[in-house]
C-alpha cells in the first residue's frame, strides 16, 4: 500500500543515521480481534535493522518525527480509513485521509486499499498492539527491515 511503503521509506531514511537500539516482540495470548480492531490506532514507534545496526524511534503527532506520524480508523463494516502525511507533486505535505476496506484472519488485519494493493498487520494480543513489518532497499542496496507499531487510542 502506498501510505505504508511511503512510511517505511521515510522511516528508513530518518533512522539509518541513528542506528544504535534494538527491541523485540511476542506473540501471545490470543482475543477476539474482530471487536478490538474498532477504533484509532495511530503509530507510536518504529525500529529498523540492516547492515549490522538497529535502531528504535518514538513517533508522535507533534515530535521530532511527526512526519511518520499516521492514524488508521477502524470501522464496523469492514471500512478502514488511513490518515497520514503525504507530499504532493511540489513536495509539500499535506493530512490525507484513503478509504479502504479491511479483513480479520487469526492475528492478521489486511488492509486493501482502492488500488487492490494490500498489507498485512499482526496483532500482539499481549502488548495490545499492531505491528507492519517491511523490507526496502535503499540507495547502497543495503536491505533495511522496517517494524512499524501502532496502538490503540
């Protein structure tokens, strides 16, 4: 999906300076997702790995980060909206708002967008959070593994 390879990439450009931290997550304790998923959940933190380094960052709505700051709501319905920043052909960031619809399978919630483009989030019942996990490449075809968090507001 558009909006979280944009978040992915720009997550990877802001952080491969600062690679320095590493965190992890389990997967336990099973709840019924289909009625939690209903509601905001927004980014909160993201980490990436790649060329011997990692590194943890905190995203909030108005931090040093805020720029990767985005917010998915979660409707009855299967309807799905993902607020996020995006540039436009000038460069210039602007709040969007992308209608997409959503499934439930186990831990999995996959968003599709308009498009038919898809991605998966998985659902740590333990820490009540979603995690995107992705992979880019960037300019020196070092491979960059980008962990995404959001929870619930």
């Amino acid at each position: 999906m558009k909006q979280f390879r944009f978040l992915s990439m720009m997550l990877a450009v802001m952080i491969l300076p600062f690679m320095a931290a590493c965190s992890s997550s389990d997967d336990d304790d099973p709840v019924l997702l289909e009625s939690y998923i209903i509601g905001t959940w927004h980014t909160y933190k993201a980490s990436g790995y790649g060329n011997s380094q990692s590194v943890e960052i905190d995203i909030t709505k108005t931090g040093e980060y805020s720029a990767a700051y985005e917010e998915v709501v979660f409707e009855k319905g299967n309807k799905v909206t993902i607020k996020s920043w995006v540039p436009d052909k000038n460069g210039i960031t602007h709040w969007t708002e992308t209608p997409c619809t959503y499934t439930v399978k186990g831990d999995i919630v996959t968003i599709t967008d308009p498009n038919g483009e898809s991605g998966d989030l998985v659902f740590d019942a333990k820490e009540k959070t979603l995690l995107l996990k992705s992979t880019i490449v960037n300019s020196y075809d070092i491979q960059i593994f980008m962990n995404i968090y959001f929870r619930k507001n």
